[in-house]
C-alpha cells in the first residue's frame, strides 16, 4: 500500500466524522461556542505537532498580515456557519453541501480574476454542482424557513472556503514557510479572533455538558482542526494535491453513515443521488484543467 493512502484515508473519516461531531456538540453548546472550542482545542493539537515536530511559525508581519484573512475566512466563519447551518439540518446534508467546496471556489476564482476564463466545461460543471445541490434538498418538496436558513447557512460556509483557498495559494504558499507552521498560526489566530465573540455572545453552555459533548468536541478540535490538516499535507507533500484534493469525495459519503448510523438521521434517495450529481459537477469542471489550477487542497469539515 502507498505511504499516502492511510494519511488520506484517515483525514478522509476525520473530516466526514466532523458534521456528527458539529451536531452532538450543538447539543450543549452555541454555534459560536462549538466553533470556538473546536478552534481552541486545533490549535493546542497543532502547536504541540509544531513543537515535536521542531517547526516554527511565520516570523514576518505580512505572513501573519495574511493569515488573519484565511483565519477569518477558512476557519472561523465556516465553523460558526456550519454549525449555524446543522441547528436546521442533518449532518448528512452539510457534509454533501461541503463536497461542493472545489465548485464554490472554481466560482470565486472566474469571478476574481480575470485571466481565468469561464470556459464550457467549467459552466457545465459549476451547473452540474448546484444542479446537485437541488437533488440534495429535494427543491420540489418544498422547504420550511429553517431549513432554507439552514441550507444558506452551509452554502454561505463553503463560500468562505472558496473565497479563501486562492487568497492563500496566493499569498501564502510563496512565502517559502513551511506548511505545518502556516497552518498552525492559522488556526492559532482563528481561536484568538473568535475568543472576543464567544466572551460576547455568552461562554456558558445552554444544555448538560455531557461526556458524549465533551468528547464529540476534543475529537471535531483536535483531530478534525488539528490532526487532520497534518495528514492532509503529508498526502499533498507524496502524492500531490491532485490525489489530496479527491478526500472531498469521502467526506460526505462518511458523513451519511455516520449521521445514519450514530445520530439517527433519515436519508432520503435523493441526497446519495445529489451527492452523485455534485461529484460529478466537481470531476466536470476539473477535468483535464490546464496551469493555473484552482487550489485544490480541501477544506476542513
């Protein structure tokens, strides 16, 4: 077997393990809380890796200038989101409506830039995606203003996510810093800029702190912001970020047995078939891309 494959594995399970993890964990705690501690708790996990391991954070201002962006828009705002977004719908949905962060960030990318060229594959594929998105909510049923609240909540997330994979590969990936210690001030400054709202909003769990809550929480923190950034690069470092980026595809598919089978969540037929329909938007507008590429490194779950 490839020295890759368990790192992507794992990172795959971690990451579609996180939505259930979001979920229990919403069950004593505030969205601003659950993605509070789950940032907290990535950091300490990271920085202890960063201090085994020997590596250093980024030394200059303008590094750290630009990791309070990606902070924002990779980290905190999706957590606070998502977790916003799963007090009205399953973790099954979420972890489908994720699987279309490649085409959130393929949209950003043609909006933003003008050398990038819109061109067929990439409408059919961005098409496809949303298309998918629709089969996934069963747009014929009819939806109640939670779960459309719910839904943009999710859909708002991954637009953060696309907003900030080409700001970093932009900015970051050329100052020469190593990965682990970029991604550890991410997350750092993420739980420092999000401490000031939970103080805010109100520290205090709503609901019994459970030990089930508490676990749910170190394991979406510490593995799901933590552990699994570091195998993510590991598999990236091997086997490309071609290879990396396809751990989007396990995410949601872990996600719906988890929420299946350890929440009790209903899946309906047409959200594996959303699913298929998104996948295949995803595989439409990548295939056979030419330089530059859209970043194409996952965002965390």
């Amino acid at each position: 077997m490839r020295s890759w494959f368990p790192g992507f594995l794992l990172a795959g399970l971690i990451w579609g393990c996180s939505f259930a993890f979001i979920a229990v964990g919403l069950r004593a705690l505030t969205p601003v809380q659950v993605a509070f501690w789950r940032l907290l708790l990535g950091a300490t996990a990271l920085l202890l890796m960063s201090a085994v391991m020997r590596v250093r954070l980024p030394s200059d201002r303008r590094t750290w200038g630009h990791l309070v962006v990606v902070a924002v828009l990779l980290n905190a705002a999706p957590g606070v989101l998502f977790a916003i977004g799963q007090q009205h719908v399953s973790s099954v949905i979420a972890g489908i409506i994720n699987a279309m962060t490649p085409l959130a960030t393929l949209a950003v990318i043609l909006a933003a830039y003008p050398e990038e060229r819109p061109t067929a594959r990439r409408v059919v594929g961005l098409l496809t995606g949303f298309a998918g998105v629709a089969v996934v909510i069963g747009v014929w049923r009819g939806l109640g203003s939670g779960q459309w609240s719910g839904i943009l909540a999710c859909l708002a997330a991954i637009t953060c996510y696309g907003l900030a994979l080409p700001y970093s590969r932009r900015y970051l990936t050329s100052t020469g810093q190593r990965p682990l210690g970029l991604v550890t001030g991410q997350v750092a400054l993420s739980a420092v800029l999000m401490l000031p709202v939970v103080l805010l909003t109100g520290i205090a769990p709503h609901g019994e702190v459970t030990p089930t809550v508490v676990g749910a929480m170190l394991a979406l923190g510490a593995l799901g912001s933590g552990v699994a950034y570091a195998l993510n690069f590991h598999v990236i470092a091997v086997a490309g970020p071609g290879t990396a980026s396809t751990v989007t595809y396990l995410s949601p598919v872990v996600a719906a047995v988890v929420g299946v089978a350890f929440l009790g969540e209903h899946l309906s037929w047409n959200e594996p078939v959303g699913a298929l329909v998104i996948f295949a938007g995803v595989a439409i507008a990548q295939a056979k891309a030419r330089a530059p590429r859209p970043p194409r490194v996952p965002a965390p779950s």
